[in-house]
C-alpha cells in the first residue's frame, strides 16, 4: 500500500513545494521505500517502479496507491503500441488514460487511487476503485478558492483544508469541470432491483478462488490473516492451494534446470508476474510454506481456531496474543492512524494494529484478508431481523457500498500503518457481479439455514467424492464472531469499563457544541470522540460514519449477537416448542408434496395424504407473486371441493405492513367464508389482526412490543354481534442471538407455561418447559430436550417429561432434497405395555 499527496492549481507552486513534501511525509508510513509526494510500498515493480511514473516525454505524470491485477492482459491489449518503463503494474494507467481518458479506470481490475495530471492540458483527473479498498480524500481551502488537493490519509490534509470529503468509490474527477463522476456502474448498485437468479454454488466457487489467485500477485513475501472464521479460513484454504501449486511449479522448472518465466516483451506483459490469459498466476515469489496469522486476548476463540484451521491446511501459523492494557495503551495511535471515531471500527482495528506491526518485523509486506463477506452475504447476526428478501437485499448494497468508510478502511489503515498491504479477495469486481445478483432468498438467515449459508455450501465437498475439503466441517460451519469479540470476550468489556472511568455522567450530559447533531450515545463513544478531537480539527469529522446495525434499537453496534427481531404472539416461546415438539413423531401414514416454479414467477404446489384409517385427501395450489408491486395471489382447489382465494399485498400502504384478503367457496353446502387479515412488522413491533366478516362477525388481534430483546405481548378475540370477548391471553419474554425465555398465560389467563431455550454452540441446542393449569389444579408439568447436530447435515434430539415419558429422535440429509426422519416414545412406567411409538418419514423436495 501506498500513500499519495496532490495539489492542483495552487497559485504559489513553488512557495507551497516545501510544504507539500511536509504533508507528504505526514503519510511516510503507508510507504516507507520512495518519496516525493507519494509515499511507496513496493509490492510490484520492485527496483523499477518508482513513482510518480511519467510517458516518454514525461506530459503525462501519474501518482498511484494500489494494485492492478489485470495489468499483464491490458498491456497485451493495447490498441497502440506503449513503450513501458518499467515492470510496475501501475503504470498500464497512463496509456489506459491515452487511449481511453476519463474511462480509462473501466478497466482496470484492482484496488487503487490515483492522481493523473496532463501536462499539455493542464488537466488533473483523480479516480479510486469502485469499493473504495484504498482510502483517498479530497479537500479545499477556503484561502484558495481554485486549489484542489487529494490525499491517501486526512492527515495530510486538515493543514491546509477547511473542507475534507472522503473521495466516493468508483469515481473519477476531472479539473476541466470540477466534477467528479461515477464510472462504477454494475448490475446489482441499485437496490430496490431485487436478482431473481438462483445461486450457482459452483460459479461462486470457481470466482473466489480466481479472486484470491489475482492477490497473490507480488515480487515480495506474503501471507494471510487467519481468524479461524470462515471468511478467512476460505481466504486461507485457497491460498494454500495456491501457494503449493507455484511451488511445485517452481521445484519441477529447477529440476528440469529452466525457470520460470522471466524473459519476454515486457511491453506485452509477457516476464512479468499477475494472471495471464487462462487465468493463471505467474510470480517471481513462491514460498515453502504459506504465513498466516492470528491475535487475541490469552485464550481467544479465534486464536484457537485459526491453529485448527493452520493445522488442518498446513500453513506455517504465527500467533500473536496482547493484553488488555497492550490495546488500552495503542488506542489513541489506532485512533490516529484510522482517522475515525467510529467504535465499531476502533474495537475490531486494535488488535488488527497490533498484529501488523508483528507481521511487518518478520518481513512480510502483504497479506490476504477476509473483509466484504459479511456485506455481500448478510452475515452479521442482525440480518437475522431482516423482514423479507427485498429489505435483506438493500441492506447488502447499502453495506458494500459504504464498506469504504467501515471494512474496508479498517484493513487499510491498520495494515498501513505499519507499511503493510492488506489484500481483500471478496471484493474482487467479477466476484461482486456473481455474488451480489444472487436471489437474496438464498441468502436470508432461516432456522434451518444459518448466516451465509449459501457461501458455506459453495465449499462444501461432502457431496464430491475424491474433492479435497477445504475447511473441517466445525470451521466451514461455525456461526459468526463479530472479530472484536472472537479476539478474546475480555476486550470490549475493557473498553466499556474503561470509558466508564473517563467519561462521567456530567460529561454525556454537556457534549461538546463543535460536535453538533453528531453526539456520542454512549462512554465509550464519547471517548473515542474526544481521543479524535486531540488529532484532528471538527472539519474532519464530516468523514466519519458511524456504523450501527439496521433493524434494531441496540445503542451497542457491535460486539455481542444482536437480538432477534420481534416475532408474533404466537411464536414468543417457538424456539423452546420446536426443540421439544418436532422431529420426534412421523405418525402419519403418508405425504406427498411436488413443488414447481414457472418462468413467469408461478409457483405450483400439489400436496396429498393419507390417515391411517385410509382417508385420502388432496390440495392443488397455485401462487403468482409480482414482488416488485407486493401483490400475491394464491388459488387452492383441495378434494372436499373446497375453493379458496387469497390476495395479498405487502408494503404498498406502508413499510412493514401486509394485508390479505381470503374468500372460499364449498358448491356442496355453498358454505362461504371471507376474511381480512392486517399484519405489521417493525423492528420493535410485531402486531396481526384477523377479521372473520360473515362469522359473528368476529376479531382476533395479537401484538408484541421488543425493547433490546424485552418483550411483551397480548391477545385478544371479540364477537362483534354478541358483543363479547371470546378470550384473551399474555406473555413476556426476553430473545437473544443464543437463548430465549418466556411466560404465557393463555385460556384467559388459566394456563401459564414458562420456557427456555438456549443455543449452547453450533451443534447444542437445550431447552425446558414447565406447564401449570389453574383450572385443573394439578401439578406443575416439566418437560426438557436436547438437540445434538452430528455434522452439516443430520441431527439426534432427546427429550423427557414428568410422567416419565422419553423421546429420541434422529434427522438426516440423505442427498439434496431427500431426508429421512426417524423418531420414537417410551412410557418409561409403563415398559411391558404397549404404549411406545416409533415412526419414520421421507421428505422428498426438488
């Protein structure tokens, strides 16, 4: 990673030129090998790639931070003929600009900003890539109206700057009109248009692993940062694969007493290292053995599985462990270096800060690392609230597109401060276009399919024998750590306790009146701020953005699972009652259910069963959705004759709000039927109303309210020409990311039930219940269960109650859209007597 400083039309050139070097130096971390306004890390083009870089006669001069990883292709693709002067892969800008002009960064496949000036136009274009994984700034001062200055860090900037903006992502800016302009205009930038495709697994595999082959481009030792999460380890694995391939290469070019490439028409690309035509990665570096790395308080989880995932891939693993008091003393240099007082980014940049500077003393000067998946998948726990696909999809383009101000600054400023280059695989442009046009149904956290599922399943070799694995089964299928809380659970509970002692009550009270509308909501944001201030002037604030979590009222970001969305009435206790209820009785005689979809968003469901005193029954149901206008319209035909119709419409009238309307007709009896039902969902309420129009006419209504995981709901019925309520009911909660509880009062407040549920880690699952009927007067039921998950793709569940009666139960995939459940009771009392139950199903599902 690089670090520039530019100015354009200064009136004073050669008075502002000592200057000038003052600020650039200001920067000198991010590049410590060259200096004249543009502070070098050399990764590419190691001897010959000073910059700024010039043409043949030195009119164009160009200035870049970043890499190109397509710069072999561009320069065989020339239309006219450049001479290069050196093997940087930064300088295929500058006959791009030639060629193409203001389109030249359309293509260009890399992380990158540069400052372009033209001298025979006297024109300066400035550009940065289209997620922003380099950091560039552009300011102006009010004591030079017509001057323009750009810089990598706001450091360089605030001296001489009254206004500072973070340069946008996939723009370009030119000084013949003063304007900048987006060139990044993918498929999937605007989010109310929501992909229909179905997930390819194969094809997000085969671009991640292209991804990753592109950044292992470098002259110079590399490695990679190794969580133990999944998003690293899969970074890793690749990686390793990778790393072992060019090394064999490498051990049959000397045995066979060649080389590697290394001659050739360097104008053409041909010699130099990146991917070639067929995708191939050509480099001089190749290593006995992959680096990775990890860090965390003593005892970290992620420390612990980064050396299971090192073990398992074979990679020469490093930790790092560092002590409460080691990231207390570097916040204010972290603060500083990040340029931002955002706590999210501070908490998870801390530990990155101290393991750069390990890193970099063993001599690497770049690594791999896992940031932009959880963006592009929803893999943070609060997209657990997201309400319906639609709103699970805009979430994820909000988030890319502000990984430039979270993420993704993060891994570049933490990384650069110690001169070191952080890489970022899953924000490759072709990984993006694939990933980001998935239906986000195949997405979206269900129970049965946890965050980022689709991803998992991409890298899941189970069902292909003779396939590597590329991860164990526990890290392919670990749920999420937030990376501030995987470094060790003692760090942010240090922060909090500490901001407590630097912050008082007074303080929060009286916030500073230069901070405005953007006041901390808590001590430790509060303290942050104030660590800011000492670095930076107020005008820098306007780059900062705070990163809080959607649907949801935490005012801590971050950290810790967040809750759960508010569920119905209805499913206030559902967690517990699935443990205990389902999978352990498959009675029925029979089932039968095929499911089609059309091209024109039909779906078609036919569904028959038979009981075991051999009554068959059948419904044929047909559904069309037209999701861009909310509208639904399902029509079932069942064999009693029974004709229903269904009409829904969901967020027209409001955010949230669904109201359907269902009307059945029975020729036999003319029996009809007409209801209205009104659900609304927001992230703190849960409320549905349903109206029986030609019965009573009667109304049921239930809602619950939420407040940081509290909850607490209500029920009641009314039959309006009787003028009577027909029953009432109560319940409080309280829902977490692992465990929930609950007390219902149902039967008008006659039968009281509280439960627990508690999600110990990815494969345990406890609950209990226990059961009290006032009106009966006997005692109190208990009832507990236990869920085991053997591996991705089966499960055993137990359960006992009171009387004695016990419950086993075992669940498996058998192939994809096949599984077989088998389930059995015993009256433990009663062993000699014929009141055990076994069952078995199939469910079939294509």
């Amino acid at each position: 990673m690089c670090g520039i400083f530019a100015c354009h039309n200064h009136p004073d050139v050669l008075k502002f030129k000592p200057t000038a070097l003052k600020l650039s130096k200001a920067i000198r971390h991010r590049g410590p090998d060259w200096i004249l306004c543009h502070e070098r890390l050399s990764i590419v083009g190691v001897e010959s790639g000073a910059q700024p870089l010039t043409n043949a006669d030195a009119s164009i001069v160009l200035a870049v931070n970043g890499e190109i990883y397509n710069h072999r292709l561009i320069r065989k693709s020339l239309k006219e003929p450049y001479h290069f002067k050196t093997t940087s892969d930064c300088e295929v800008v500058i006959p791009l600009y030639m060629q193409y002009g203001l389109d030249a960064p359309k293509h260009l496949d890399g992380m990158f900003s540069f400052v372009l000036y033209d001298k025979k136009l006297d024109r300066t274009i400035a550009a940065r890539d289209p997620i922003g994984i380099t950091t560039l700034y552009q300011g102006w001062s009010s004591e030079q109206p017509g001057t323009v200055y750009f810089a990598s860090e706001l450091k360089s900037l605030y001296p001489v700057c009254d206004k500072i903006e973070s340069f946008p992502p996939g723009h370009i800016y030119d000084s013949a009109t003063g304007e900048r302009t987006r060139y990044f205009e993918p498929s999937w930038w605007d989010g109310e248009k929501i992909p229909q495709t179905p997930a390819d697994l194969k094809v997000l595999r085969e671009t991640l692993e292209k991804s990753v082959r592109k950044r292992l481009m470098a002259e110079v030792p590399y490695g990679v940062l190794l969580s133990g999460g999944l998003d690293s380890s899969l970074v890793a694995s690749i990686a390793q694969r990778e790393t072992l391939r060019l090394k064999k290469l490498a051990e049959e070019a000397e045995a066979a007493n060649g080389a590697a490439e290394t001659e050739g028409d360097r104008d053409k690309g041909e010699g130099l290292v990146g991917i070639d035509d067929d995708n191939k990665l050509s480099t001089m570096t190749f290593l006995p053995q992959l680096n990775s790395f990890s860090i965390g308080l003593p005892g970290s989880p992620d420390n612990k599985a980064a050396l299971e995932v090192a073990k398992f891939l074979g990679t020469k693993h490093h930790v790092m462990t560092f002590t409460v008091e080691d990231g207390l003393n570097a916040l204010s240099d972290v603060i500083y270096h990040l340029e931002t007082y955002d706590v999210t980014t501070i908490r998870a940049s801390t530990p990155m800060y101290l393991l750069s500077r390990k890193i970099k003393a063993m001599g690497i000067k770049m690594v791999l690392s896992g940031e932009g998946s959880d963006e592009i998948f929803g893999g943070y726990l609060y997209f657990h609230n997201a309400p319906n696909k639609e709103a699970f999809h805009e979430e994820c383009v909000r988030r890319v597109k502000n990984l430039h101000l979270a993420d993704c600054l993060r891994a570049n400023k933490s990384t650069s401060a110690w001169g070191l280059e952080a890489r970022v695989p899953f924000l490759d442009k072709e990984f993006l276009e694939v990933s980001m046009n998935i239906d986000p149904a195949d997405k979206m956290i269900t129970k049965e399919k946890i965050e980022k599922y689709v991803l998992r399943k991409a890298f899941d070799t189970a069902d292909e024998p003779g396939t590597e694995a590329y991860l164990p089964d526990n890290i392919l299928w670990r749920q999420k750590e937030q990376f501030s809380d995987g470094v060790g659970y003692g760090w942010i509970d240090a922060l909090k306790d500490t901001a407590e002692l630097q912050v008082t009550d007074e303080m929060m009270k009286n916030p500073r009146p230069e901070w405005g509308s953007d006041i901390p909501d808590t001590k430790e944001a509060y303290w942050y701020r104030t660590m800011f201030d000492e670095h930076f002037p107020p005008s820098c604030a306007s780059t900062v953005m705070r990163w809080t979590p959607t649907w949801s009222n935490q005012t801590d970001p971050s950290g810790r699972p967040t809750n759960m969305s508010v569920p119905a009435f209805a499913d206030i206790a559902k967690a517990a009652n699935d443990l205990l209820n389902k999978d352990f009785y498959h009675l029925s005689a029979g089932t039968i259910e095929v499911k089609s979809k059309t091209p024109n968003n039909v779906d078609f469901k036919v569904t028959g069963k038979s009981s075991h005193d051999k009554i068959t029954s059948g419904t044929l149901e047909g559904k069309y959705s037209d999701k861009p206008n909310g509208l639904t319209l399902t029509q079932t035909w069942n064999t009693a004759n029974t004709l229903e119709t269904k009409i829904e419409m969901a967020d027209n009238l409001a955010k949230g709000l669904k109201a359907e309307g269902v009307f059945s007709f029975l020729p036999a009896t003319q029996a009809r039927g007409a209801k209205f039902n009104l659900t609304f969902k927001q992230s703190n309420f849960n409320g549905r109303a349903v109206f029986d129009l030609l019965k009573g006419p009667t109304a049921n209504i239930d809602a619950v309210v939420g407040h940081e995981g509290f909850l607490a709901g209500a029920s009641a019925g009314y039959d309006v020409q009787k003028a009577k309520v027909t029953g009432y009911s109560a319940a409080v909660g309280y829902s977490a990311a692992t465990y929930t509880a609950a007390v219902t009062a149902t039967d008008n407040l006659s039968v009281f039930a509280a439960s627990y549920y508690h999600r110990v880690n990815d494969n345990v699952e406890a609950g209990s219940k226990a059961t009290w009927n006032s009106k009966s007067g006997n005692a109190v039921g208990l009832e507990v269960a236990t869920k085991y998950r053997l591996d991705p793709v089966s499960f055993v569940k137990a359960k006992i109650n009171d009387r004695g009666v016990a419950a086993v139960a075992y669940n498996v995939l058998l192939r994809k859209g096949v599984t077989l459940g088998v389930g059995a009771s015993f009256d433990t009392q009663k062993l000699d007597q014929a009141t055990h139950k076994v069952g078995t199903s199939f469910t079939f599902e294509s």
